[in-house]
C-alpha cells in the first residue's frame, strides 16, 4: 500500500510502524514474522500505517527521533531534529571552552545544547523557545540524557526570558556561545512545503517572516550583547541564505564571519566572532 502511493522507504516505514505498534524490536519482529497477531494488534498497525500514508514521518508517528548519536522525544509543538544540524553541534563544540556557557535559541527539542553538552562534561547552557510544548519536551530529552542540572530552560522570545527569568539572570556578556536555528523559510515557500513538513511541523518552527531573515535580524543585533569579549555566534540557515546572514553579523560589528558547508557541499551554517 504505502509502496503503491510513492514512499521510497515503505518496506522499512512499514516495519518500523509494524515493529512499534506491537512493541517488538527489528529482531523479534522478524525472528516472529509467521505468528498470528490478534484482531486489536492488528488494528493498531493498520492504524498507524494509515497516518503514514497521509503523510505524517515515521519519527512524528513514533514520537522519537534520533540526532547526534542520542534519542529525542518529540511531540506536536517539535520539529524533528536534523542530519544537516550535526553540523552545527560539530562547529559549538569546537567554540566553546571547557567549563563554558552556551545559549541555544529556539531550542525545540533541545537536540543542540542537549548534544553538545553530552559531549562537554564541565559546560552549561540556557535554552529558550517561544514554545511552552516545546519546552516540556526539552525537558523530558534533557532528564532522559541525565542533564537537566546543566540546562536551564526559559520560555519566551528570543533573549527576552534572560532578562525577566530568574534562571536567566539578566547578567549580560556572560555566554562564551549562542547558537541558534530559528526558522528560516519564508512565509510564501511555507506553503509550498511536501505534506509531511507543511501539515505535520509546526508553523513556529518554519516560518522565518516574508524574507525568511527576520530571526537572524534579532540575533545580528543583540547577540554581542550577551557574548564575552571572544564569543562566538552559531546558526544555521538555509542553503542561499549565506550572504545575506553574514551581511547582517559584518553589519553588527561581528568578525570572521563565515559561511560553512554541509556534507552536501551545500551552505548551513554562518559563524562570526565576538572581538
Ligand atoms: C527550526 S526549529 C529548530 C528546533 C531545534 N533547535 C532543532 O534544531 O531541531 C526553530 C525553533 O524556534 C522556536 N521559535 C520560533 N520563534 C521563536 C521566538 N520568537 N523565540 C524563541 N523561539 C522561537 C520554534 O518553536 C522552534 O522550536
């Protein structure tokens, strides 16, 4: 069925789907391929191969998704972690120092911070969404990889929670990194999105505003506020976003600003530096 309709990977989604809804592994699902399963299992199957074939990923139906070597719970308010983000983890674990203070904007997940401190035993970091459903998963992935006392996490927009939080301090100039994938997509391409992205992700986490640059407006221009002397900005953007991201860091008096690639060769991430 699923094959008839166009998804590539239907004989694998078919067996991820088949394997969860009976709470069977790829082992047992396959070592008891020839038992009879009873009418109510096989309802949930059905059940959940039909919200495959409306378009809903396999991660969005199992409620996890892996990133960084690590599981994330996910739910409505989340969009699924990415490959192309491992980048960005790679590029913040390399900037910030042992014992540092990283922010994480628009944490969704949490899969950044939660990846780079997994990584960085003595670090520490602040995270913040907008989303308050966001936030508990973030929590719940932060608590299931035992670093709920290293993460604080703030609901609001932007860096606004850090001033009217307790856990945010208000004390500016104390990150060693920010780092940051906020939508991105520009309002009109929203709507152009494959089905399991347009009806599945949350619009918050896609729309980035008419250019797609609104976002990164906010974090070019307050970001070195929050950064010691020698910090450095990380986000990720989309791939013909590269000039137009470093343009706004060069504007707001950021150095060695520069654009790297994914494994695709394709543009993903901006860094610039805090002199
Ligand atoms: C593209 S998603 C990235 C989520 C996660 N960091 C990741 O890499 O998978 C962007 C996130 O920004 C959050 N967001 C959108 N607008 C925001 C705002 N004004 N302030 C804080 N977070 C916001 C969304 O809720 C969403 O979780």
């Amino acid at each position: 069925m699923l094959g008839r309709l166009g998804f590539e990977s239907a004989a694998l989604d078919a067996k991820l789907l088949t394997g969860h809804a009976l709470g069977l592994g790829a082992l047992e699902l396959a070592t008891r391929e020839n038992e009879l399963v009873d009418s109510e299992a096989a309802t949930r199957v059905a059940g959940l191969l039909q919200r495959r074939m409306t378009g809903e990923s396999v991660a969005r139906i199992i409620g996890e998704r892996e990133f960084y070597g690590l599981a994330f719970t996910l739910n409505a308010a989340t969009l699924e972690p990415r490959p192309e983000t491992e980048l960005l983890v790679d590029l913040a674990l390399g900037a910030l120092p042992a014992g540092g203070q990283m922010l994480d904007l628009g944490t969704g997940t949490g899969c950044i911070p939660i990846a780079v401190l997994a990584n960085q035993p003595d670090a520490h970091a602040v995270a913040v969404d907008l989303s308050a459903l966001a936030l508990e998963a973030a929590r719940k992935n932060a608590d299931r990889h035992g670093l709920s006392g290293r993460i604080a996490f703030l609901q609001g927009s932007w860096f606004g929670p850090l001033f009217t939080s307790p856990e945010g301090r208000g004390e500016e100039g104390r990150f060693d990194l920010i780092v940051s994938n906020p939508p991105y997509i520009t309002t009109a391409v929203v709507e152009t999105l494959a089905p399991e992205v347009k009806d599945f992700d949350p619009r918050l986490a896609l729309d980035g505003g008419p250019d797609g640059l609104a976002p990164y407006r906010v974090i070019a221009a307050e970001s070195a506020n929050w950064l010691k002397p020698g910090g450095w900005v990380l986000v990720e953007i989309g791939h013909d976003q590269g000039a137009a991201v470093s343009a706004l860091f060069l504007e707001a008096g950021f150095e060695d600003v520069a654009v790297h690639r994914d494994l695709n060769g394709l543009d993903r991430v901006v860094g610039a530096h805090h002199i």
